[in-house]
C-alpha cells in the first residue's frame, strides 16, 4: 500500500525551514539583509551574551590592531627597501655615464667625488641635469664603481619578515580565539533552545509549525555564529585599516593621496546603489523559487491525481511561465551583484593609473621616491576591502540582530505555570477522576467545554467518541496537564491536578495515542523509553503482554533493530503494538487509549485490540473509540462535536436519547444502494 | 556528467562573445604592469614627464577597456548560468512529469523534488562562479607566466615556489578539512533530528517525563557538533594569513633577488617591479583555479543526480499505434493478471481474472498488503502489468493513447489530494472548461456544497498548496467532486471515505448512487460497512481473489471474508445490517415496481 502512495510528508519533516519566508536559501545570500523589528534591544541582549568573554574579545580586539597596524606598516618599509635599491641604481648608472665618455685605460683618481666633476661641466649641460640626479652625482665617489647597498636592503627585509610573522600570527590567534567564543554561544544558545522546548505550554505550539522552531535552532543561531566569528574582528580591522591606510597614504604625499580619494565616493555611490538594487532583485528571485519549489513539489505529490485529470501540459505551462520569471530575476540579480568585483577592480584600476601618473610626475620632480609609488600602489590596492567591508558591516549586522531577536523572542516565551512549592504527593492511586465544573477553551474568546461535571470511579472504562475532528483529544490534553482548565478543576481520587507535580500526574498515565510517536533508536530502547532502568526480561514480557513479542523477533536484529529517522521501517501496526508495549512496561494506574482505525489491517487490528484490552484490566482508562464493542460496554460514553461535549452516559441511555450519538451510530448500518 | 553540458548549445554565440570578453580583459589587465615599467624606466628614471602623461593615458583607455569587458564577463556569464539552469530545470520537469510511479518509486518523491530544485540551483550558483572567475584564471596564468618569463627568467622560481608551496597549504587544509564537512553536514541532521523528535514527540515525552533524557540527547548531539565545528573554523583561520604571508614573502623575495639582478644589470627596476605584479596575478590564478577543486566535486554529485533524470526513460507512454475502442461503455475486464514491483521476487498479484461491469459497483477488500490498491492502479497505468491483459471496452489499456484513457477514468484517491488554487479550479481540474452547472452538481453530490458556502468566497475561496487549509474530510469531498466533473465512465474511490464521518459518508454514497447508476465503479475499502451493499465483493488475500461475490454469498462461503466481517461487526450487528439491507431491497424493488406501472 505504501508504496502506491506518493506521500512527500517525509521530505517535508526534512526541511522544515523550506518555504517558511526565512528558510536556508533566503538567508546568507549576497545583499539579503532582514530587518529585526528592535535592532537596539536585540544588541542590548546580544552584547549581554557576550560579557562573559570579555577578557577574549579584548584580546581579540588588541590582536587585531596589532595585526593590522602590521600589515599597514610593511608596504611602507618595502618601499624603502625599493628606494634604496633604486638609489643605488641612480648612482651606478650616473657613475657609467661619467666613466663612458672618458678615454679607455683612464684611472679616476682616488677621493675624487662628483663635486669635482660637475665643476668642470658647463652651465647649458648643468642645467639639463635634474636637482635629485645631481645631488646623488655631488656625493659619488667616481675612483670606483658604486656597489649596492645590499646590507640596508637585508636590513629591511629582516624587518619585514619579522613584521610578516607576526601580523600572520596574530590574525591567526585572534581567529583561533573568535571561532572559540562563536561556537561556545552557539552551543549555550542551542541548549537553551532545546530546554525552552520542554518548558513551554503546549498551546505554543498550537500557533506556530515545528519548522519555525527548527529554523531558529539550526538557521538563526548559525547566522549568529558566523557573524560573531567573522565580522567582529573583521570589523574592528576594517576601521583600524581605513584609518591606518588613510595616515600612511598622506605621509607619503597628499596629493596622491587626493587623487585616490576622489574616486572613493564615486565607488561607495556605485556600491550602495548596486547593494539596494539587487537586494530587490534578490527578492524576487527567492519568491520565484519558492513559486517553482512549491509548484514542483505539489505537482510530485499529485502526480497520480495530475496524470489522470490530464492536467500534465497545464501543470508544464505553468512550470514555464514561472521559470521564465525566476530566469528573469536571477539572471539580473547575479548580474548586478556580480558588478560589485568587477567595478570595485575597475576603480582600483583607475586609481593605480592616478597613482602612477601623478606619482611618476612627482618621482621626477623628486618630490617622492619610487618606492613610494610602489608602497602608494599597495595601499590602494589594499583600502578596496575594508571600505567594502564597512559598508556591508551594517547589513550583517542587521541580519545578525534579526536572527538573535528570534532566537531571543523564543527563549523569552512565557513559560508554562510553575509548579506549586508544596506539591501533593499521592501515595495510593485508585484512580477516581472528577470533572468538576470544567470549563475550557483553546483561546480564550472560544470556550469549548462548558461546565463539564462527572464523576469515574476507579476501574471504569470511559469511551471518547465522535466524528472526526470533534476535538476528542482535548480530555487527553487536560487530563495530562498540557493544557490547564480555565474555570473548575479535574480531581484526581479527590486532589485537584493542579496541586500535583506535572511529572507526578504524568506518571499515573499510561499513554497509547493513534500518532504513535516513537524515536530513532532500538526497538528496545523505545519499549523502554518510559522505564529507561527496565531489564530485558520486563521490556520482553511487557512486549509478549502487547503481542509484539513475536514480530520483534521476526525482525532483523529483532530487539536491536533500529527504527529509521521516519520510523517507518514497520508497519503502523506493529508501531501501534509497541507503544502498547511502552504502556504495559509503564505499569501505571490509568490509562489513555486511541484505538487503531483503517490504518492498520484487521488481522493486526485485533492483536491490538486484544493488547488494548489486557492492558486496561482494572485501570481507569480513557478510549478514543471508533469500535463498537469498545463503546457498547464502556461505563461512561463522552459524546464530542465540534470541539463539544454534547452528550453523556452509558450505550443504552444514550440511544434511547436519540440525540447526536444515536444518529451517529446508526448511520454506520442503514446502508443504500451506493457506490 | 559531461552530457549536461549539452545544455550550453544554444547559448554558444554568447559563449563565444563572452570568451573573447575573457579575453580582452585578461590582456588588459596584464598590460597594466608593462605601462608602469614603462613609466619607470623610460619616464621617472630619465626623468621625461612626456612618457609618464602618454603612458599613463594610455593606462587609463586600457583599464576602461578592461572595465568594460569584466562587466561584460559577468553579463554573459549571469545569463549564460541562469539560462542553462532554466533549460535544464525544464528537461527535468518536464521529464517527471512523464514518469510513471515505477520511476517515481525508483527516485522516490522527495529525491525527485531535490533534484529538480535545490540540485539545479546548486549547478546554476557554481556554473556562474565558474564563468566568472575561474574560465579566465589559465589565461590570466599563462600570460602573466610568459610574461613574467620573458622579464626575469632567473627569478621566475620564486613564482614556482609560491605556488607550490599555496598548493601544498590549500591540499592539506582542504584533505582534513573536506570529510569534515560532509560529517558536519551529517551532525547538523542529527540535531535538527534530535530537535524534531523533540517537537513532534512533546507529547509524548512530557507523558513519559522524559524531558531530562531528551535533552540529553540533544546535548550529545550539540556537543559534537559545536566540537567539529570548532575544528574546521580554527582550521580555516589557517588558510587567510598563511596565504597573506605566501604573497608578502613572494614580493620580499621578488625585491631581494630583483635588487641582486639590477645591480649587475641585468633587471630594469621598472620591469622588476612589473614582475611583481605578474608574480601576484600569477599566484591569484592558481588560487582561483584550485577552487575548482573544490567547487566542482560539490557541483558533480547535483549533476549526477540530475542527468540521473534526465536520462531516464519512462517506462509507460503513448503506444506507438493507439487503438479507439469501437463502444464506449467503461467496461473493465482483468484477464490473468500478474504484477510484481520491479527488482521485486514475489508478486504482489496473482492471475488476477474479474470483470467490472457498468451499472455494477465492484468493490476490492483485504487487509493491509494484500494488493487491493495495486490492482486498482493497474487501471490507469500507473504500472503496467507483468503479465496478462487489462481491457477497457475490450481494448487492453496499454493500446490507448494515455489522454483518451485518462478521460474515461475518475479516479479518486486515498488522500484528498488538492492543488493550490481555488475550491473551483480544484472541482474543474480534469474539466477545465466544465459548466458551472456542472461544477456544482459535483458539490452537491459530494456533499461539499455546505462546506464550500462557509468558506467566505464560495468557489472562489482559494486552496493552498496539498490543500493544507481545508480537513482531511473536506479534501476528500473535493476530490471526489473532481471526479465527478469530467463525467467518467469508470469511478475508482481507493478507500477514499476513510476520512468522513458516518453521517456524511452516507448522504454522500446515497447522492452519489443517483450519478453512478449506468457507471463501472470499483472501490477498494476498508470498512466492511462501505460495501456491503456492492454488487460484486472481491477479497483479496497475499496478492490473489479467494472469493468473488455479494455479501451473502461471502458471509457464507468465504472464511477470510468472514473473518474480516467477524472483525469489525458484532454478529448482532451483521444481523440488524441484513435486516436494513433486506428492507432497502424491498423498498427499491417497490420503486423499480412503481416506476415500471
């Protein structure tokens, strides 16, 4: 049977976050910034968080100072190092134009220098002569041919590579330091997360889908720590480099240092413009996905439904249309955002020709050297990223708050009503359960039971029954505490529930539900989920009690065997019979049971039945009834519909009634001629 | 996984402007660092300002130039990229949408929408990665390495060494690193595992008190995962400075060696500082190209599993000389049918031999795996027989062209399955251009009539994706009114009254006798009380018919029908139905009796 039905509730369980508006595709891409609704406050809470790590994130901040007044300082220094070797180049060069046109064997006498020489020249050939040229001829020993100056060159390069090193290692560190800190809030963020879950009422859940939950566990705390791990540091670098750079670049001349500034609006203006078009364009790219991920995955699911009505060259239309809208927006959103390298390299383009102009016009005045030029050109190179940097500082940051509000939104919840500080403990349990006076509503304007008064004695077998959707599952949710009553109060052998511990209540039901809820893990470990200490020989005869004993042992490892993620590597039946199994083995006083409907085959179906009825004996239990005979010998008959409980009381009373129960069960037996 | 480059053929005159683009800007690029050698040596050294305006004019046209063209790389490539996975998305849609449940079976459902949404946009974000960035870096390579030859040949090991050394680092990093990520990628499943279970078990584990042990749970999980996680970032951090110092020692050793070549003149400062810059274009390239590495192999598990698809032949499709039966009145015979599932040993039906005739209701009942539902969907060829014939007014299914078959049947499925839209484009799904009288009728008669009128806008009361805002009852309801639209000669209801309650089950089949009367129809169920009153009740055990006719006939003769029976009514219960039946009898007897005076 299953596998003639398509059924995508597996992969949907699997990406929850899938469509949900915040979904693992709509976050981290380029120029997507969400917005928080409280960007202060979140930062409040978040800089909170981090106050434990102070001492860290100082040092982190002092590295990365340090690393990047390192790395500014070097360029500088190798520029040096580049005009000494052009200094020197200059010299030699001056000393083989001087010693070329002397006759050949002449010896230049020793202590001659320049001076001497540019005596001896006449004033039209003098002036040709640039002043810097002639200040490095005056100094020149002409009795030898100058060498270079290679100890200053090594000089320098020690200091670099040292200045290298360090700047190396400190970044390292101080990331070494920061994916520590990230990942131990990640860590502290998910456990809350995790503990939050079993603390809220479960009328939380009511409004919200697991996905959402899912989503901040996994999506936002990861947003978060990829912010905290990259973008702090990277942020204080930034600022220190911008400032750094800026001091370095007008030390060595502010006119260069003009001419590079006027194109840095100009790239900022671009930047921004291209950052707001594309997060537009982002925008609509995402909706069309999800209008072609939701098309797909509804027409996969219908397939069987979509070929029968002929409905395939409809379904391709409107596959083609929506795909040619999301070509559209995805081809423009990459385009424009792909601009940004691009015209960020053609601006440090421009630039370096700027530089190199007006640095070669410079050179030749003399004003600066061409080590200068070289370190100019380094920096400018190097200014591009920050100032990107910074100006998506504000976008990352914003995502990040807007990822840390939810996650704080959901630990921030109401808890559910604290326990009393001097709980009653019930010793004995006979198992007498009153409604006194119930009133309850999911919310608060829609009340659905209206002063309900009953009284079960002990032992008694009440059956819950109506049509489906009736809401039969709200006396489970009260009985058990998930929910609390708004007026009255459910007494248990005479104590209001209330009055109890939450554990305490739970561990007088046993609990068999139609969505049979078991957990990747043994068969084993599952029938034993509510005794966790139970011995192989209880968990054994409870599952013979629940005649489950025997398909365990027909299964692959039997007891060992793993149920899958989905728990759907046995059949409903058998999963049925293991939660009755997990009831038997709770050995608890009373009872909550829904019975199997058509999911399960007959044969099965009467196991199950049996199992049922053998676990009951003597137990004050509650059952969801959809059988007959479950209903016929109940002690009390609870009517639902519409969330209500309309009627009361036993078979024969009720039918005698001939109110909504009789109806209701007589429609299942006067038949017509029908399809 | 080459095959699906095929889908770049109809953008190769694009492909062709954008490779010359490439081109363009890799020269010009390269160009660069040769003008500024020039402005050093033939204008600051000889201190000749003309050079250092001309040069530097002619740098500012070649850097525009090359703007230009990058900005026409990205074009292409953005178009090229998204084009080809608009093309490919198509073929495999498309494609699914011709698969029959054997294909859909093989891939199963949740694969197929994977692959047919986040596998293609993985390709499309790595194709224009490609495009962008690493088509051009073997160019970009090997000019600036011949180049940079040309300039200083003895220093060219220094661009060796760097290389390989960024190599090395970026091997080493990425062989610990990569199995990592595919463990962190496992780990994050566990905990959204762990979390979910957490979730849809709430219930449960408060019932059981076991909040301590889920935690726990996650706990280990989290811890595992914060722990792995720590490990590839600190390994990553790696990778930035120790590449920094690659390209800082790169330039310092350029200096170094370049001064040495100067001194003796053999270098001109200009060009040495030209190499520098080809040294870091160089050692760029390499970087970009070693992406590839790792980009790809993350792109080829996506285009595996897409070609997986495209390639796939399926496997039921319109015969190649359809057959038009000469009547059409919907009768279904099945003649010796066997099915087994494909790589299955043991079939899941047996010589299955029966007729469906119209005016006739067929019901199919049996537990649980016992091939009920199959046989139904041998019908409409969601498989096809292994062996044996399935004929339709005596023409076996396979010899139909699908569209003619597929109007004959109203098929109605277990789930209601719904498509977003509205409750009308639902109810006219297989009808498009029904009537509105039409449409409905199949309201009334589905007992939907009510419901929609709550919905607020009637028919046009929208329905969301699976139908996910509306009941499991009233999804039924729709989806039999869908039935019922196209007017069908043949009805299949797989257990479809499951999820309605008595009464409306009732009104329903009473309604919907009236529109079925000169019908086929075949309903598979589960509830005993759905078909007691069906002309013909076959029950299906492990795969074969052990029993073929009415109730009565069965309650006497039929031992697993009897079981079946015992199962879910009381023997009481079975005897006040009989009475009901038997007086139902007589009453229609009577009206057959009046219409006939």
């Amino acid at each position: 049977m299953s596998k003639d039905n398509i059924s995508i509730d597996a992969e949907k369980k699997k990406t929850p976050a899938h469509g949900m508006g915040h979904g693992p595709m709509g976050r981290g891409m380029v120029g997507m910034a969400e917005k928080p609704k409280d960007f202060k406050g979140t930062m409040r809470k978040l800089i909170a968080y981090l106050k434990p790590y102070r001492v860290l994130i100082s040092v982190v901040f002092v590295f990365a100072i340090a690393s990047t007044i390192f790395s500014i300082a070097s360029p500088k220094i190798l520029g040096n190092a580049t005009n000494q070797i052009v200094s020197d180049y200059v010299k030699a060069n001056a000393y083989d134009q001087i010693t070329a046109k002397l006759p050949a064997g002449y010896q230049i006498p020793a202590g001659t220098n320049g001076n001497d020489f540019l005596k001896n020249l006449p004033e039209a050939m003098l002036s040709k002569i640039h002043s810097n040229t002639l200040d490095s001829i005056k100094s020149l020993d002409l009795s030898q041919k100058p060498t270079f100056n290679f100890g200053k060159i090594r000089y320098y390069a020690i200091i670099l590579i040292s200045l290298y090193l360090f700047a190396a290692l400190m970044t390292y560190i101080q990331g070494w330091i920061m994916s520590g800190v990230a990942q131990d809030i990640s860590y502290k963020l998910r456990r809350q997360i995790s503990e939050k879950i079993n603390r809220l009422p479960l009328s939380y859940f009511d409004k919200r889908t697991y996905g959402d939950v899912l989503s901040r566990v996994t999506n936002d705390v990861d947003t978060l720590s990829q912010t905290l791990n990259q973008s702090l540091s990277q942020a204080v670098s930034s600022v220190v480099m911008i400032i750094g750079i800026l001091a370095m670049m007008f030390w060595i001349n502010w006119l260069m240092t003009l001419v590079s500034l006027v194109l840095l609006p100009l790239s900022i203006l671009i930047i921004s413009f291209i950052v707001k078009r594309s997060q537009k364009l982002f925008k609509d790219q995402q909706n069309s996905l999800g209008d072609i991920d939701g098309h797909i995955e509804e027409m996969y699911a219908g397939h069987n439904v979509m070929r029968v009505f002929n409905g395939k060259a409809r379904s391709i239309a409107k596959f083609n249309s929506i795909n040619d809208k999301l070509y559209e927006s995805s081809w423009k959103s990459q385009f424009l955002s792909g601009l940004l390298i691009p015209i960020t390299t053609f601006v440090g383009n421009l630039n370096f020709v700027g530089v190199a102009i007006v640095g070669g016009w410079l050179a030749i005045k003399g004003t600066i050297q061409i080590g200068d030029i070289q370190a100019f050109i380094q920096y400018v190179n190097q200014f591009n990223q920050p100032v990107s940097q910074v100006a998506q500082i504000t976008n990352v940051l914003q995502s990040a708050a807007a990822a840390a509000e939810r996650v704080f939104e959901f630990l921030e919840e109401k808890d559910e009503l604290a326990e009393l500080a001097k709980p009653v403990v019930l010793n004995e349990v006979k198992g007498a359960v009153e409604f006194d006076n119930v009133v309850f509503g999911y919310s608060p304007d829609k009340t659905i039971i209206h002063k309900f008064n009953t009284k079960i004695e002990p032992g008694a077998k009440i059956a819950i029954v109506g049509p489906t959707g009736a809401g039969k599952t709200t006396m489970v949710n009260l009985l058990m505490r998930f929910y609390d009553v708004s007026k009255g109060a459910i007494k248990i052998d005479g104590v209001d529930i209330r009055d109890m511990r939450r554990a305490d209540l739970r561990k007088l039901f046993g609990m068999v539900l139609q969505d049979t809820w078991l957990f990747n893990g043994t068969l084993k470990d599952n029938i034993a989920y509510g005794k966790p200490d139970a011995t192989m020989k209880q968990i054994e005869s409870a599952a013979v009690a629940a005649s489950a004993n025997h398909f365990i042992h027909a299964l692959p490892h039997g007891y060992k065997m793993e149920l899958n993620e989905e728990a759907d590597n046995i059949s409903s039946g058998e999963k049925q019979l293991l939660t009755i199994a997990r009831a038997m083995l709770a050995k608890t006083p009373m009872l909550i049971l829904d019975e199997a409907t058509s999911s399960v085959d007959t044969r099965t179906e009467i196991l199950i039945q049996k199992a049922m009825e053998k676990l009951m004996k003597g137990k004050t239990s509650f059952v969801i009834a959809h059988r007959l005979s479950t209903i016929r010998n109940a002690d009390l008959i609870l009517v639902m519909r519409d969330g209500n409980i309309v009627e009361q009381g036993k078979h024969e009373e009720l039918l005698k009634k001939k109110g909504f129960y009789a109806s209701l069960y007589n429609s299942q037996f006067v038949t017509s001629k029908t399809a | 996984m080459i095959k699906i480059l095929k889908f770049l053929k109809p953008y190769w005159l694009w492909i062709i402007t954008f490779l010359v683009l490439v081109v363009i800007y890799v020269v010009a690029t390269l160009q660069l660092p040769d003008y500024m050698a020039k402005i050093i040596n033939q204008g600051i050294l000889p201190q000749d300002n003309s050079v250092v305006w001309h040069t530097g004019l002619l740098m500012l046209g070649v850097s525009l130039l090359g703007g230009i063209a990058t900005i026409g790389v990205n074009y292409y490539a953005s178009r090229i990229g998204s084009g080809f996975a608009k093309d490919v998305r198509t073929a495999v849609f498309s494609k699914v949408e011709d698969f029959s449940l054997t294909e859909f079976n093989r891939f199963s459902t949740s694969s197929l929408i994977t692959r047919s949404t986040n596998d293609i946009q993985q390709i499309q974000m790595v194709l224009i990665m490609v495009l962008r960035q690493v088509v051009q870096a073997p160019l970009m390579g090997a000019i600036a390495v011949a180049k940079a030859y040309h300039t200083a040949p003895s220093l060219s090991w220094i661009i060796a060494l760097a290389v390989i050394l960024m190599l090395g680092l970026i091997i080493t990093v990425f062989s610990i690193a990569m199995p990592r990520f595919q463990l962190l990628q496992k780990l994050i499943d566990k905990l959204n595992l762990v979390t979910r279970e957490n979730l849809t078990g709430l219930r449960v584990i408060r019932a059981f008190n076991n909040e301590k042990i889920q935690e726990k749970k996650f706990d280990d999980a989290n811890r595992t995962l914060t722990d792995t996680n720590l490990f590839v970032n600190r390994l990553m951090v790696v990778m930035f400075p120790a590449l920094m110092l690659l390209f800082n020692f790169a330039a310092l050793g350029i200096i170094w060696y370049g001064a040495k070549l100067v001194s003796i003149n053999n270098l001109e400062i200009g060009n040495m500082l030209a190499f520098m810059q080809y040294a870091m274009q160089i050692i760029g390239a390499f970087l970009m190209f070693s992406f590839v590495f790792i980009i790809v192999p993350r792109a080829s598990v996506s285009i595996k599993r897409v070609m997986a698809v495209i390639n796939t032949k399926p496997e039921i499709k319109d015969p190649d000389k359809p057959i038009k039966p000469t009547k059409s009145s919907g009768l279904v015979e099945f003649k010796n049918v066997t099915f087994s599932y494909p790589v299955a040993d043991i079939p899941v039906l047996y010589d299955i031999s029966f007729t469906a005739k119209p005016g006739q209701t067929t019901a199919i009942i049996g537990s649980t795996g016992s091939g009920k539902s199959t046989m139904i969907n041998l019908i409409p060829r969601f498989y096809d027989v292994t062996s044996g014939h399935i004929l339709i007014d005596g023409v076996d299914v396979r010899d139909y062209k699908l569209e003619n078959l597929y109007t004959k049947i109203g098929y109605v499925p277990q789930r209601g399955v719904l498509f977003s839209g509205s409750v009308e484009s639902n109810i006219k799904y297989g009808a498009p251009r029904a009537k509105e009288s039409v449409m409905t009728e199949a309201a009334r008669i589905s007992q939907s009539t009510e419901f929609i009128g709550k919905l607020g806008n009637s028919f046009e009361a929208p329905v969301s994706q699976g139908g996910a805002n509306l009941s499991g009852g009233q999804k039924q309801r729709l989806s039999i009114a869908r039935a019922i639209a196209i007017k069908p000669e043949i009805y299949i209801f797989d257990d479809s009254f499951s999820a309605l309650d008595f009464k409306t089950d009732l009104n329903l089949r009473t309604a919907l006798a009236k529109e079925v009367k000169q019908k086929t129809v075949l309903i598979v169920a589960q509830r005993i009380s759905t078909i007691l009153s069906a002309d013909k009740i076959i029950v299906m055990n492990d795969g074969k018919i052990v029993g073929q006719g009415n109730h009565k006939k069965l309650m006497k003769e039929n031992k697993v029908y009897q079981e079946i029976a015992a199962s879910q009514l009381s023997e009481e219960e079975l005897k006040a139905y009989q009475v009901g039946v038997d007086r139902q009898k007589t009453a229609n007897l009577k009206m057959v009796e009046g219409g006939a005076k």
